[in-house]
C-alpha cells in the first residue's frame, strides 16, 4: 500500500517536470501531459476511493 502511494506520487513529479520542460517549447502538449496523468491517477486511485464511499 505504501509503495502504491510513493509509485503514484513519482508518476505525478515526473509528469509535472515534463509538463514543464514542455510548456516552454510547445504549450499544448504540456497541457496534455497534465491532464492525461490526472486521469491516470484518478483511475490508479478510484478503487480505493470506491471503498472509502461504500460505507
């Protein structure tokens, strides 16, 4: 569970510094980035999401 969490905030520093590098040549693809890993990582994390609801 633990290593989930570090594996997800690794995607979302990477992505961020790539998003970034990005954006200074080209800003659409930067955004791209962006959003696509916020779906990644909403659909990493809805199972856990899903549990915490159903009560």
């Amino acid at each position: 569970m633990n290593m989930e969490a570090l594996q997800i905030a690794g995607l979302g520093i990477v992505a961020a510094v790539i998003a970034v590098i990005l954006k200074q040549q080209k800003l659409e693809l930067g955004m791209y980035i962006s959003i696509t890993t916020g779906i990644i990582i909403l659909m990493l994390l809805i199972g856990r999401l899903i549990s915490v609801v159903d009560i």
